[in-house]
C-alpha cells in the first residue's frame, strides 16, 4: 500500500504498518518503533487508510491467526449479519456514515458485533476528538447487577477507598466519604495492597457488611488477580464482580497470568454465585494503552490498535464495567495531557463502538507532563461523550497506587454541570437517606446519624 503526498511516495509494508503510521502522535508508538517519522508520513497514512475497504480486516490479521487466540476470538466471533449493511464501506466512508444524523443509538447497538476491534481502532484514526466524542455520545450500553450502569442522564462512579496496608478503619472512612458525595453506584472497589486470600477475604466480609447493614444498592469488588478471586468464590466469600486486568494480545495476557480460558472459568463461577439482583453482569476488566509494549508483547501493533483488540477480550464475556486507566502507565507511553486525553476519547470511542459500558480512570502520574487542570478538561469531555463511569478517589490522590485521579467532588461538579444523576437504584437509597434531595442535590445533613458512620469505619 502506497500513497503520495506532495509528490513523494509512501509505502506501508501491511495493514499493522498503516494502522501504526496513522495514529496520532504518542511516546509510546515512538518507543514501540512503529510510529511514522513526520506529519506528513501520517497523514500519508490516514488518507491511504481512508481508502481502505472494511472487508481488508477480515481477510488480513495485524498478529496471525495461528499464534494468537486474541485473533482467533475476534475472526471467530464477528457477526457477518451486523456487519452486512456496512461491508461495502471503506473506513473512511464508516468515519461519515457515524457522523452522519441517519445513524442513531439503536442502529449503533445493532452494529457493534459486526465490528472488529481493528476495523473500530482505524475509524477512530481518522476522527477529530469532536468526533470521537459525538460518536460515542450516541452509543448507550446498559448493564445491571444491584442496579443500572449506563443510561441516558446517568453517570456513575466507582468509589476507590484503597489504603497502603489495607486497613479496614481507613477503608472505611474512605467508603463513609465517598458515599456522602453520592459516590459509588458503579462499584466500591479496592484495590489490595496485598493479593493474600486471607487478606482479600476480609475486606470483602466487610464490603457486604456495609451492604447488607444499610441496604445498599450497590456491588462490591477487592481487584484481586482472577485466581485469588477464583480461590474465595470456592470457599463461599461473598464476590459480587470479578476482576482482572487484560490486554489485546495473548503474550499480554499471558504477562498477567491468564488466557481466555480461565477468564471463561471464573465467568462461570461467578454467574453461579447468582448474587444479582436486577441483572447478571459479573465480570469487571481494566485496560490501558501501553501495557502491550511494556511486556514486550505488542508484536509491532501500535498501541492503540492493541488497546481496542483488548476489547474483543471484554466483551466476551458480557462485563458489568470496563474502564481505561488511561494516564496510569506513564509518559513513556502517553507523554503528556495533551496525549492522554486524545487516548481517552480514543478508548472511550473504540469500547463503546464495540458494545461495552466504557468508564475512564481520568488519571495520570506525577513524573508525567500533565496537571490537575487537564484532567478537569479530560473529565467534562468524556461526560459530554456519555462515559459511563469514572473513580471516585478521596482528595484525587490514591495514596496506595501513588497516582492522581478523580475525586467524589469532581464526580459531584460533573453531574451538577450536565444534568447528570446517579444510577437509579443507588439515587433512590441516597434519597431516601438523606445524601441527596429528589433534584439531585446533595444535602448537608444526613438520614444516617454519625453513630451509624462511627459504627461502619468501627466494625
């Protein structure tokens, strides 16, 4: 594939060279040695992309079908029907018919199995951050367990209570904060300083504790690795979500410890719990640009493509959330606010194209080119785009993972600027408490008295 640009040609060895040549500008292509060489080199590679038939990505794979079963899921499991209305395209005639007033949520929804992983990552190549955002704004993914993640004129939070030795009273001081702002209807997930059974255990009795106590309509998890979790579901703990960290590669995954089949496994374990109340969605992934390359797993994919193949992996296997802990992994591979936020409304674009309820960890770390000021830009663009979720860190600040966040007021400042309330089960035990009036505005004095919180951070 060739094309020319001011009289001089540009050639692009296979599919895996174009895709890499036409994303935007990051650190981590650049490291990966994929990355064009000049603007010009890239917007080479986009025109010569635009032109690309839709069909190319199922007659040719970025990693070969035999060595990857990351490939296998996706050629595998793509939905010839949905695709149907579209298999004529070319990806730059997907990029306008998206944008298009003809397509809405309902044609969206209809779509997103006839879609691959790659064929998404390439329209999002083409697209400006307006349309990646009006794009996504228009895919509405729901998903239940104790209540409803995901619908119009809702937006959730995961409320992140993590504490460097995990202590119990210091968890739950942060989960008594979080839940006075209205936060944690996505989930109240911590993420363990230590992967110990015992240790999980007990910070999942006292999750549901607090649950059961207060009739609260909420899930909980403890981030542990899959086979912990696997382990404590045996022994009868009380797992609501099972979590894991993939990637879009099978090396990647393997660098984690795990393969589709044990995902497939612990999917099934945890259906079997049947600890749902209004739906079944028991799986939560966690995903981010540049752990492909960081475990020298990429195969010479971009970054980018390797995050939107991660989603074929989520998607399996019918998650309750999926979030992109987007800044997480460090200017090595998103250099600055400026790439961080392209790569957030690139995830956020790419997962809910493919029919996941997408949430964004609007994060980023302290030796990064990044401030507090461009997560607030990041945070109310992907509010504008329909995120269904974000953390809730108390003070924005994880003092375990040592990274910076979003915090209960930032999640309170963007449900107050957009109109936006809590999942609707959740909303209703926050009113009924007295955290929250029937307009969606918080209260300065609750229902639970301060003997209540004094005994949930002392049980």
């Amino acid at each position: 594939m060739q094309y020319t640009v001011n009289n001089h040609s540009y050639h692009f060895v296979d599919l895996k060279d174009l895709l890499a040549k036409a994303t935007p500008l990051r650190s981590g292509d650049i490291l990966g040695g994929v990355a064009a060489q000049t603007y010009e080199h890239r917007v080479a590679a986009q025109f010569a992309l635009a032109d690309l038939p839709l069909q190319t990505f199922l007659n040719e794979v970025v990693i070969p079908y035999e060595k990857d079963e990351v490939t296998r899921l996706i050629i595998d499991s793509h939905n010839k029907t949905a695709f149907a209305p579209i298999s004529h395209f070319t990806v730059g005639e997907l990029r306008d018919w998206l944008l298009s007033d003809e397509v809405d949520t309902q044609t969206l929804q209809q779509l997103a199995t006839g879609l691959t992983p790659e064929m998404v990552a390439a329209v999002s190549k083409l697209m400006r951050n307006q349309d990646l955002i009006l794009v996504a704004k228009k895919c509405v993914v729901i998903t239940q367990f104790r209540n409803t993640i995901g619908l119009k004129g809702r937006f959730s939070t995961r409320l992140q209570p993590n504490h460097p030795t995990d202590d119990a009273k210091g968890v739950a001081a942060s989960i008594v904060d979080g839940l006075m702002y209205g936060s944690g209807d996505a989930v109240v997930g911590i993420n363990p300083a230590s992967d110990n059974v015992a240790a999980v255990s007990s910070l999942l009795y006292m999750l549901d504790g607090v649950r059961e106590k207060y009739q609260i309509p909420m899930q909980s998890c403890v981030l542990a690795h899959v086979t912990t979790t696997l382990q404590l579901i045996h022994q009868k703990v009380p797992v609501d979500l099972v979590f894991q960290s993939i990637g879009g590669t099978e090396q990647t995954n393997s660098s984690f410890g795990i393969n589709l089949s044990l995902l497939q496994e612990a999917y099934e374990a945890a259906l079997s719990l049947n600890r749902g109340t209004v739906g079944n969605n028991v799986m939560y992934f966690e995903t981010g640009q540049g752990s492909s390359l960081s475990a020298n797993a990429h195969h010479g994919v971009d970054q980018q493509t390797c995050e939107a193949r991660a989603y074929a992996v989520a998607r399996k296997f019918n998650p309750l959330l999926v979030n992109t802990v987007v800044g997480f992994i460090g200017p090595e591979y998103l250099f600055d606010g400026k790439q961080i936020t392209r790569a957030a409304l690139e995830d956020h674009f790419c997962a809910k194209l493919l029919g996941l309820p997408m949430g964004v960890d609007v994060c980023y770390t302290n030796h990064a080119e990044a401030d507090q000021d461009d997560i607030d830009n990041l945070l109310v663009l992907l509010g504008t785009a329909g995120c269904n979720f974000i953390m809730g860190v108390p003070g924005a600040d994880d003092i375990m993972l040592n990274y910076q966040s979003t915090s209960f007021h930032d999640a309170l400042f963007l449900r107050r600027l957009l109109g936006l309330r809590p999942a609707p089960e959740f909303e209703q035990w926050l009113i009924k408490q007295g955290i929250m009036d029937e307009k969606g505005f918080q209260l300065s004095q609750s229902n639970l008295s301060l003997k209540a919180w004094k005994e949930i951070i002392d049980q």
